[in-house]
C-alpha cells in the first residue's frame, strides 16, 4: 500500500509540470495533443515490441482500451485549451474538481455504495477552489473548459479501474494513448476548420517539450498511476491528484507570475484542497491497514 501512494504521488509530481509544459508549447491545444499522444504511443509499442509483450486484444476490449482513450485525448484537449483561454493556475485548480465527479461517477458506473464522506470531501474541494477564484468573469470560458476536463478525467479514471481487471497496465495505456492519437488524427481536418492553426511543425523547442511530455509526464506517469489502482480506489487516485495544482501554481508563479491573477482566497483556498487529500489519504491507510 505504501509503495502505491508512492507511485501515485511521482505520477501527481510529473502531472504537475503538463500544465507548464502547455503554457511553454506554442501550438494550439488540439495539435499539443496530439503530438503529445503520438509520441506516447509509439514509445508504448517501441517498449512493448522490445519486450517482446506485444499482445492484441480481442476486438471488443480492443474497442473499449481505444474509446477510453479518446476520452482521454478529450480530457487533455479540454485541459490545454483551459490554459490557453485562462492561464495555468485556472486550469490546475479546475482540476480539482475530478474527486468531486468521481464521488458521482463512480457509484454510477461501478454500482458501489454511495460514500457520504466522498461527497463532503469532493464538495470541500470545490469550496477550496471558489475561494481562490470566486468564477473571476474574466476566465469564464476557461474555468468552463476546465470543468468539463475534470468531468472527462473523472469518467477515464472510474473506467480505467474496470478495465484494469482484465488488461496490464502497460496493454491498457498503450491502447489508450493509441485509441486517442486515432481520435484526433480523424478530426484534424475538421479542428483545422474550425481554429486554423498558425503553426502544424513544431518548432525544435516546442519538440523537445513534447518529447519530455510525452514520455515522461505520460507514459512514465501514466504507468505509475495505473499501477496505483491497483490497490487505491479511483476517488482516493483522483482527490490525491488535487496536489497536482500545488505543483504546477508553484512553477507558474515563479515561471509566468501568475500570483497577481490570485486574490485574498487564495491561501484558504489551498488549504481547503490540501486538507481533502490528507484526510482522504489517511482514511484509505487506515482501511487498508490489517488488522491484528
């Protein structure tokens, strides 16, 4: 168990840079995912091919790997365009939102119990982030990308601990970076439409951001959170990602300054959010813990 909460918590500390690394990457947000999806799914096979581990699902679990990670290609297109339309610090903190719909999404999709303490703590986060921010009108069509990034992360994630029954961590995020890489490939021609993009090549600074995010806030990262659910619940995994905006806050004050955008709210705010992870932590310890 100790081990997992290790993993999980080097996966939240590489998490922490995405944010960054989007606000560094100049290409649009579709385009930054799918360079970043492209790149983690070739690694996937190149290590799969070397380990001589590469198996092909039966076609409809071959299906469902693929559409969860069009969710997820969602999930990130979403979060990027937060930060394009905000900044950083928004879309971070947006994020928090995940433990409060997977408190509802779980129960829904598993048919586990209702957790009354899961709803408290996921509506304390959303306390913690209403503080910080108050919906500043300025953000609004970020802090609703935002929003709707969490929803998609909370609903990859309570499928993720599904599919993990039956599949390798290592098969599943394969797929998955894979099925999402698919996703966008086909509705490039339509996002180009729709928001031209300046740039299609990445210039070389823009490679090597993308090469360091797709390998190791994805692949490395992903692979450590899946090896997490493992033994932690899928709400426990998405509040303890909540320390995912400390981390990235922290580098965007002192990398873009985005502490003048913060108000008054902002230190209770965090606190609220710290204390959810905390609490959450150590009930799931305790639970796991055996008994003598």
């Amino acid at each position: 168990m100790k081990q997992s909460f290790l993993k999980l918590h080097i996966a939240i500390l590489l998490a922490g840079l995405t944010g960054v690394l989007g606000r560094l990457i100049t290409l649009d947000e579709g385009l930054l995912v799918l360079y970043r999806m492209g790149i983690s799914s070739l690694a996937m096979f190149a290590i799969a091919s070397l380990g001589r581990n590469l198996l092909m699902p039966a076609r409809t679990d071959l299906l469902r790997l693929l559409g969860t990670g069009g969710i997820v290609a969602l999930h990130w297109v979403l979060f990027y365009g937060s930060i394009k339309y905000a900044n950083v610090s928004i879309a971070l903190v947006c994020f928090s939102t995940v433990g409060f719909f997977t408190s509802i999404l779980d129960p829904l999709i598993t048919g586990r119990r209702w957790l009354i303490r899961e709803l408290l703590l996921g509506c304390a986060v959303m306390l913690g982030i209403w503080l910080i921010f108050s919906f500043d009108a300025a953000f609004r069509t970020g802090i609703l990308l935002g929003l709707v990034s969490s929803f998609m992360a909370a609903l990859f994630t309570v499928l993720n601990k599904i599919l993990l029954r039956h599949h390798t961590a290592e098969s599943l995020t394969r797929w998955e970076m894979t099925g999402g890489w698919l996703l966008l490939t086909a509705l490039l021609p339509f996002w180009l439409h729709w928001f031209p993009a300046s740039r299609l090549v990445p210039t070389l600074s823009d490679l090597g951001w993308l090469l360091f995010l797709g390998l190791f806030c994805t692949v490395f990262a992903f692979r450590l959170s899946m090896d997490a659910l493992k033994e932690i619940s899928p709400f426990t995994v998405n509040l303890s990602y909540n320390l995912e905006p400390v981390y990235g806050i922290l580098l965007a004050f002192v990398l873009f300054e985005e502490n003048k955008y913060l108000g008054k709210g902002f230190l209770p705010g965090m606190l609220i959010i710290l204390a959810t992870v905390v609490i959450q932590t150590l009930l799931a310890w305790r639970e796991r813990r055996p008994r003598g």
